[in-house]
C-alpha cells in the first residue's frame, strides 16, 4: 500500500518512508497506529507499507521464512522508478517484528536506508549475535525502548552492542525529560548517530500513538514526530 500526500504529481523526488508492521500485522493497522499518512501530508513524503507473508516478517527471531530483505529491494525499485522517491532520503521505520525488520534491512541493504526507526525492538537474535553482522554504510538509528516491556533488557542490550560494533562514541550528556524519560545520543565513526529513547513506564507499543493496536497516548513523547525529526537531519550521501 502506498499513501501519497495531496500535493504530489510526481513531478519531485518525495522523501520515502517505509513503513513496517507488527505480526500480526498488515498496512491499514500499522497505518493507523503510527498516523504516518497524516504526518506525510503535512510534511510531504511518501509512505510505502509492505505486508509480510502471513502477517509477519522474516526478522532475527520472527517470522517466517520468505526473503523480505528482496522482497523490500524490490518494492525500493519500484517506489524510486514509478512513484520517483528520492533514494538519498529512503528511510524505514517500525514497531515489534517491524522494528527487527528495519535493523536487518539496515545491514543488509547497505546504501539503501539514511536512517532507521525501531519502535519497541531491537537489534537481537543469532544474526545480530555474530561480530560482523553490522552495516557497511552509515545508518542512523532512532530507537523507542519500554522499560515495562518484557524484553527491554534484550533490546536494551542490542542497542548498546550495535553501537559498540560501530564504535559509538556518546554526543554529549543525557537528556531527562518528564516522566523519567531519557534520551541518550551518540555518535558514530562512521558518521552516523543513534538516539535512544528509554520510556521507563511504557509497555510493548508505540508511544504518542493515539489509536490502533499496541497504541500509548500517554507515553510521553511521540515517536512519530519524533522519527521524522531524525530523518530529515539524515540524507545518504554518494548517490
């Protein structure tokens, strides 16, 4: 499913958000959780939303088997040649088995993605456990983390060894915002950052999301202004 704003014709290389769902999960739920369509008409992007095979994606630890590293390849093609997105500002963006999605698209599609957003994920699994599974070009990485999700620790961890692997080095001191919420920034060697938003009382969703499946409206910020905040500081430099 692809959501255009009003305003385009095709005439201009739009900014490309590829949007990734939860399993189970398909386009209208994610769509609708995240506000995403909403967001792109007031800030003109476009929206692609690839459905996985049985409602999930084949991530680092769920779900399925099909080859949706390709599968997104092939959907990339088509949304910089028929709908003329721009390929320096292609970015992914998603929550539980979607946000595994997005780590393993920005290491295995490299020179694809300028940066990443990991809603309620992380970087976890068999393949994130080897030394050199990591990207090979710069990818930014935003990441909202739940301190009453069960696998915090997990993905709290994730994040910390994807830094390490891309030798990270802290940005400057840690914000505390209300609520006890902090976001940490780094930067990279490779010229990339990462931000982390620890939410020590959210669960497993997605926060400032004001309807839809796994939805917290009193998270405390919004991941979705948020994220693309972070994205338009990040192009992919080179093509």
């Amino acid at each position: 499913m692809v959501h255009a704003p009003p305003s385009y014709d095709g005439s201009a290389a739009l900014p490309l958000l590829v949007a990734l769902h939860f399993y189970p999960g398909d386009a209208a739920r994610i769509a609708t959780t995240s506000g995403l369509n909403t967001k792109a008409d007031k800030e003109n992007f476009l929206v692609v939303y690839p459905e996985g095979h049985a409602s999930g994606y084949n991530a680092f630890v769920c779900c399925g088997s099909e080859d949706d590293v390709g599968f997104v390849k092939t959907v990339l093609a088509r949304m910089t040649g028929f709908w003329k997105a721009d390929p320096k500002r292609v970015y992914a963006a998603g929550i539980s088995n979607g946000g595994d999605m997005s780590f393993k698209l920005a290491v295995e599609l490299p020179g694809t993605f300028a940066a990443i957003a990991a809603v309620s994920r992380g970087f976890i699994g068999s393949a994130a456990a080897e030394p050199s599974y990591k990207p090979t070009t710069p990818v930014s990485v935003i990441t909202f983390l739940g301190g009453k999700d069960r696998f915090f620790g997990r993905f709290d961890t994730g994040i910390t060894q994807w830094q390490e692997r891309l030798a990270c080095a802290p940005g400057g001191a840690q914000a505390d915002l209300a609520n006890g919420i902090t976001v940490a920034t780094a930067t990279c060697a490779d010229g990339s950052t990462v931000e982390i938003y620890r939410l020590p009382e959210m669960g497993h969703s997605w926060p400032g999301a004001a309807q839809g499946e796994l939805s917290d409206a009193q998270a405390g910020v919004n991941a979705t202004d948020l994220a693309w905040d972070f994205f338009t500081a990040h192009v992919i430099h080179g093509r």
